[in-house]
C-alpha cells in the first residue's frame, strides 16, 4: 500500500530540503530528523564516499544523530554535511556536552564532477553553502528527478537523479526511501524502456510498463560506465518503527537488496553503494523479530521503487546524457 505522498516524508519525524545550482550541475539533498533519531549504515559498493558513519555502527556511544545528508561533489561534497550542521547549530539541536551542543551529521556522496558543470570554484567548494540551503529549505514535499544530490547523476544509459517512494506494513508501521541514482550499471532492462524495478511498481508510478515476456539476449551483460570512483547510488530509508541501532543495520542491510532489484549490475567495485536507515521511533515493535524483518523487506521494495522513480522523473542537463523520459515518451 502506497503511504500519502509516495514520498520518505509520509514517514512522521522527517523532513527533506533541496538545493542545487545548474551552472555547476551538481546539489545537496539533506533529510532534517524533526528530533535526535536512531539510524545506522550498510556500504556494499567498492568505492564509497562518506562522513562519520563509523558512529552508526550498534557499539558506537552516541544513539541517535540529527540529519543525513546525500551530495553531489565527491569527496568536496562532504562538505555539505559542514552546512547542514551549522543549520541545526543555529536552531540550538544537537548532541549535548555540558553546554555545548554538537549537531550529529552523516553523509554520503556520489561522483558527478566530469558532467560537464563549471567545477572551476574559488578556493573552496560551494557545497558548505548548499548543505545549508537544503537543511534550511527541509519540507514535506520535494522534487524528484534532477534535483538536490541527484541534479547531477547519470547511469549508464540514462540521466539519473533523486527518487522516493513509501508503503505501509501489515503492522501498521510507514516505510519510506529516498535515493540519489548515480549508478554504474542500468536502471532499465537493455536500452528499455522497461525498469528492472517494475515487478515492485505500485500505481504507475513510473509508467506503469511491467516486465518484459522476455528479456533481450544482450540484457544481462555487466555494461558498466565510467571509472572507479565515479559512482554510485545512496540512499535512505525510514521508518516509524521504535527501533534499536542493531535493528536499524539489520534494516539497512535488507534494504541493499533494493538496489540490486532496481539496477544491473549492483554494488560493483566502480560504485559506492551505501544506504543508511533511520528509526524515527513514533510507534513500538510489539513481535521485534517478526517487525524488523517485515521493515527489512519493505524497505527493500520501497527503494526499489525510489530508484526507478529517480530516472522516470529525471530530465536532462545541456549537452548531457538523455533522460528516459526524452527516449520513451516522444
């Protein structure tokens, strides 16, 4: 059952901001906890980029952290996280130390830097400042394709961008994922149209095409773009559930498969597939073995989901790689 919105902000206790700039082709998507939230990490790609997800792992102290982060920039685009945390700063959050207040931040970013964006910045990247603007602008609602952390993202054949989907539980627990698609692999079977998510298609939401009868001969080869390093798709996912950090990893690593349903080849050692997972804690876990691994499957599928939304809704940048849409809709 599709959640609202279809968006990870059905999920209560979150919200997301966007900021990106054209002329530089790249954007900061930041998802602000409304408070402190239980979250952890699983990265299966070869090549990731990431900020302070050491923290996330269930031994760690700290329990709970403030915001998540997904940028465009590479390794310049951890600095986004720096603008996010002086956001929650100047809104007095963050974990408590006497009297000081640390806003907890963690981050993945993704590789777009030879897209053909001016990346000739001054002395400093622009990313601090768009990490600011997406924590500061975090809403409800948000723009899914090109924009934020995805304005800049290809895939092998196609434009790839930022995507969202969420769902129900047969607890009555809300899922929801979001996703920035900067894959190595393809999204769609052979040169499409067709998703390789659209077993897990809910209400056309992104077309509504189904599954090939059967798939072409050349389907299954690993066609892969680029080099190591210059990829990856990084995601979260969410829930209202009342979890622990150990159940949170456990729902992170279930919800890996959703890449590897949504996109072919999966977690190659040219991408750095990382997808955190948050417990917003708004409802209990009455039967925890049974509800974490339902929370687990269901956010699996809802990424799946969010990743093919990503290049359905994705339009393309000047002079860029085309866009599914430009391809199959004329």
């Amino acid at each position: 059952m599709v959640a609202p919105r279809n968006l990870i902000t059905d999920v209560p206790g979150l919200r997301v901001g966007q900021a990106q700039d054209a002329r530089l082709a790249s954007g900061v998507t930041a998802i602000i906890f409304d408070a402190p939230c239980v979250a952890s990490v699983d990265m299966r790609g070869g090549a990731p980029g990431t900020r302070e997800t050491d923290r996330l792992e269930p031994h760690r102290t700290v329990e709970r952290i403030d915001a998540i982060v997904l940028a465009g920039g590479s390794a310049f685009g951890l600095d986004a996280a720096a603008g996010a945390q002086a956001y929650l700063r100047e809104q007095g959050r963050g974990f408590a130390i006497g009297d000081v207040r640390v806003p907890l931040v963690c981050a993945a970013v993704l590789f777009d830097l030879t897209n053909g964006g001016d990346k000739e910045w001054d002395q400093f990247p622009p990313y601090r400042e768009l990490g600011h603007a997406a924590a500061s602008s975090a809403a409800s609602t948000f723009q899914l394709g090109t924009a934020g952390g995805g304005f800049g993202a290809t895939t092998f054949n196609y434009k790839g961008g930022v995507g969202s989907a969420s769902a129900g539980t047969a607890h009555g627990h809300t899922v929801g994922a979001l996703a920035a698609v900067n894959a190595c692999g393809s999204v769609v079977v052979g040169s499409g149209p067709y998703f390789w998510a659209a077993p897990f298609e809910q209400e056309d939401e992104f077309g509504g095409l189904g599954f090939p009868a059967r798939l072409p001969a050349t389907a299954l080869r690993a066609a892969c773009k680029g080099n190591t390093g210059e990829n990856t798709t990084i995601a979260l996912v969410a829930t209202d559930a009342d979890c622990t950090k150990a159940q949170a990893k456990q729902i992170a690593a279930m919800a890996q498969d959703g890449i590897a349903r949504a996109i072919y080849p999966a977690h190659t050692t040219l991408d750095g597939d990382t997808v955190f997972a948050a417990a917003t804690g708004r409802r209990p876990l009455a039967d925890p073995m049974r509800e974490v691994t339902e929370l687990g499957v269901a956010c699996a599928n809802v990424l799946a989901r969010a990743i093919a939304r990503a290049v359905f809704e994705a339009t393309a940048l000047p002079g860029g790689i085309p866009s599914w849409q430009d391809c199959h809709t004329k």
